[in-house]
C-alpha cells in the first residue's frame, strides 16, 4: 500500500518539478537543486549548475530557481542586485510559462496515462439495455434515497445513460436537484438524489453499500475444503431455492443463506435436467465457498490509438471537472469537508493493499489531473499563486514588491500547513 503510494507521489512530483526545470532552462534561468521528496537529503549528486536529490520525506518535491521567492525564504539573495540567470531578471511572459510548467507536464502525464490504459486495456462495462434486464440491487445507502432491488432506472434527471457506471457519477452525484426516474413494476417514480449523497458513498464503513447491476447465477470455481466442495456443489450448478424460499437472483441467494448463518440449510440445486438437493453447514459468515458466475453481460471494447486518445482526455478531463464540482459542494456546505478530503493516508487505502498495474496507473492518472487543478488554485505559495501575480504584473506593468511577495508566501504556507494537518488529522481518525 505505501510502497503504491509512494511511487506513485515520486513519479507526478519528478515530471511536475521537471516541468519547472526545464522551462527554466530553457530560458536561461539558472537551476540550483531539483528534489524529489523534502528534506533531510537521502542523496543526491550535481550535474553542471543543478543538484538532483531524494529527500526523506515523500510527500512533494521542489525546484530551487535562482532569483525566486520560493518555499526556502531565501531573502538575502534577493536584497542583491538582479543578475540576467534569474528568475526576477527575466520577462513577466517566460516566468509565467516557468510557473506554468508543472501545471502542463500533469496535464500531459494524466492524459497520456488515461490513453495508454484506453488503449491496453479497452473499457468493459454494463450497458444499460443489459442492466436493465434485471434491474439494480439496492442496498443499505441505496434504500435510504428510496430505491428497491429490482428498480429499473431509465434516466438520470431526464438524461438517457449509457452505462451502470453512468449511475454514480458526477451528473448523479454532484449535479443540484438531480434525480433518478424509476420503473418500479407498472409505476415510473422519481427519486431524488440528496445533495449530500456523495458523503455516504465517501465513508469507508459503507462501501459497496449503494447500488450493484442485479444478476442471475451459476456456481463457478469451488474452493477447497468450503461447505460447497464438501457436499459436492459443482461449477455450473444452479441454486434456485435456498431453505425452501426461491432465489433468482444472486442477491437473493445472499439475503437468504445470511437467515442461516451457523446453521444448516438445504440448497435446491438444477444440475442440467435434474433437480437435487444438498445440505450445507454454514458458519458464522455464512459462506458456502464458491465463486458466483454472472449472467450477465459485460461489454468489452477495444479502440485505436486516436480513439483511445479521444476518451483518454476525456477520462483526464472529468476527473478535473469531478474535484471542481466536488470543491463547489464543500464550500456550499453540500459536503462535510471532513467526508471529502483525504490526505497521503487516505489515498493510499484507495490504491489497496494488493498490486494491481491497472489500478496503480488509473490512480496516478486521476491524481496527476488533481495535482494540476490544485496547482492552478489561486494560493500564494501554490503555482496558482504566482501565476495570479505575474498576470497581474502583465496586464498593469507594475511588478508586486518583494516584500508583497515575501508576505503573501509566508500567509500560502501557513495555509497550505493547516489543510496538511487537517487531512493527516482527518486520515487517522477515518482509521478507526
């Protein structure tokens, strides 16, 4: 999980800090030290006028440009004369590109990584028609909105969806007044989607605790030594009746053997053209111990190059537009910040305890679309900061005074070190 992590951070904090650099240098601008990781130093070695290091602590990165009001606070060499390698000696027009790089190279990275996983790995989905056949499982957050089992949603607020996916994202979700139209037998309900909804699905003790596609079922693998291979369940069997009650649908079958737990219960079981009945122990858990087939149909697509690239940016660019909208709700109150903020800790969960190369590359993608947004935010100490002086310095031709800068550096670090300890505060009492 750290190990994820934390390759995860070196590599979007390297290509950032690289983003800088080369601008930079590009501009003649020298370049002291570039950091993957903040101080105390692990190693690092120089190479020409630039030491490249790894520092401890692997939470960002920096790029040390001469002749820069930065996080160093380095105002002894900005008390000299300006020479033409600094940064404060060149036009407003390049040092906004320099400030801008970072922001770019994230931008390039995310959709580069969206494309090469369109590419790979195609996209496998549920589409609606197919969804709908069954309609959806409602669980515990799901009922709570006022959703059953077996509804068939057939629009988000008057919108046609495509795809099961469609149902939880940001339209739903983060959209004001949004709802879902319903088919609930012969009757078409609307069910209203509360504003805070996002905060539910944000909390870790209910995961998975929304809605599911609804599927019939075969019995697939059997695992060793289960209650399943002890009776002798084989894969392609059919249970249609758990304890007497019918079951069609998987979900039913769970609600049903969960009534038993720790006891014995028959299984009515279709093997073919024949009818047979076994009787399993179940413990505590409840588990029979086989893996359930869907029957039900995913779609799998494959795509070219420029295709992929098209849904890559498109994939790149949502994760964007999900965190403005996610932002829009904390600030209106729709969202308790304490349910929608997560730090280093938090973002690790995410990416588990297992490594799965899909899910490593999908997650440095989001966070390298993320990383960028943030950036942009118009916060002294942030690139946004800057940026917002240096579009003021271009458009009035009146340069903000070191000593403004100075301040409005030291006022973005204070904030950027209390929403520090209030996500590393948050991510350990989400813990427990």
């Amino acid at each position: 999980m750290a190990a994820q992590i934390i390759l995860s951070l070196s590599i979007l904090v390297g290509v950032h800090e690289a983003g800088h650099m080369f601008a930079a240098k590009f501009f003649g601008m020298r370049v002291e030290q570039f950091s993957i990781g903040f101080p105390p130093k692990i190693f690092g070695v120089k190479y020409g006028e630039t030491e490249y290091s790894f520092g401890a602590i692997p939470l960002g990165g920096f790029v040390k440009i001469s002749g820069m009001i930065d996080e160093s606070m380095d105002m002894d060499a900005m008390s000299e004369e300006p020479k033409n390698y600094e940064f404060r000696s060149k036009p407003a027009w390049q040092r906004l590109i320099v400030m801008l790089g970072g922001i770019i190279v994230n931008v390039i990275v995310g959709v580069l990584i969206f494309t090469a996983l369109v590419f790979t790995y195609g996209e496998q989905y549920f589409p609606k028609a197919e969804l709908n056949k069954y309609g959806i499982v409602a669980y515990e957050i799901g009922e709570k909105i006022g959703l059953q089992s077996g509804d068939i949603i057939t629009n988000i607020s008057g919108k046609d969806y495509e795809r099961f996916s469609d149902l939880m994202g940001s339209e739903a979700l983060l959209s004001d007044n949004a709802y879902y139209t319903v088919q609930r037998g012969n009757e078409e309900l609307k069910i209203e989607i509360p504003a805070n909804l996002i905060e539910d699905l944000s909390d870790r003790k209910k995961a998975g605790m929304f809605i599911a596609p609804r599927f019939p079922f075969e019995v697939g693998a059997i695992s060793p030594e289960s209650s399943a291979d002890k009776v002798g369940l084989k894969p392609g069997d059919k249970i249609v009746a758990v304890g007497g009650i019918k079951v069609d649908y998987f979900d039913q079958f769970e609600m049903e053997k969960h009534k038993h737990a720790g006891a014995s219960v028959d299984l009515s079981i279709l093997r073919g053209n024949e009818n047979l009945k076994l009787t399993v122990d179940l413990d505590s858990s409840a588990m029979v111990g086989f893996q359930p087939i869907r029957l039900l149909q995913l779609k799998t697509e494959q795509y070219g190059l420029v295709e992929s690239a098209k849904i890559g940016s498109k994939q790149a660019f949502a994760a964007v537009w999900l965190n403005i909208k996610g932002l829009g709700k904390v600030f209106s109150g729709d969202i308790d910040p304490r349910k929608a903020l997560s730090g280093p800790i938090g973002i690790a969960r995410i990416f588990g305890g297992t490594w799965d190369w899909h899910r490593f590359w999908n997650l440095t993608g989001m966070l390298s679309m993320v990383l960028a947004f943030m950036n942009l935010l118009p916060i002294p100490a942030l690139d946004g900061g800057h940026v917002v002086f240096l579009m003021y310095e271009i458009v009035s031709g009146r340069k903000p005074s070191d000593k403004f800068l100075e301040n409005a550096q030291k006022v973005g670090m204070v904030m950027l070190l209390a929403l520090m300890v209030f996500v590393f505060g948050n991510d350990i009492w989400n813990l427990f």
